[in-house]
C-alpha cells in the first residue's frame, strides 16, 4: 500500500493537500457551530450552516473535476 497514492490521486503535494483539507475542516468545525447553535436558538443562523456545506460540496467539485 502505497502511503502517498492518495496525493498522487489528487495530484497535490503534501502541504497543499493539507492546506485544501484543513480549510475544510474549519468550515465544517464552523458549520457545526452554526447549526448546533440553530438547534437551540432557531432565530440564529439560519442559513449559514447550509450555506457552508454548499460552498464545501462546489469547493471540493471542482478540485476533484479539474
């Protein structure tokens, strides 16, 4: 099993491909955030947790489709 073949995949060097997913998951981490908070106080964010998993699905579209 090839450690790297992921990177070879995505055609992207270690730090790139870290950079690209830890962007992710600070979105994510801020998504769950917003809804968490939606859950409890429905008047708050009510667009933005969805809002970021848009953006994160068109982000990641079109790195993987390129």
């Amino acid at each position: 099993m090839k450690i790297f073949k992921h990177l070879e995949d995505t055609n992207e060097d270690y730090f790139t491909h870290m950079q690209q997913s830890l962007s992710i998951s600070l979105k994510m981490f801020k998504g769950s955030f917003y809804a968490f908070t939606h859950a409890f106080i429905p008047n708050l964010f009510e667009k933005n947790a969805s809002n970021i998993c848009r953006d994160i699905v068109e982000n990641v579209s079109k790195r993987t489709n390129a």
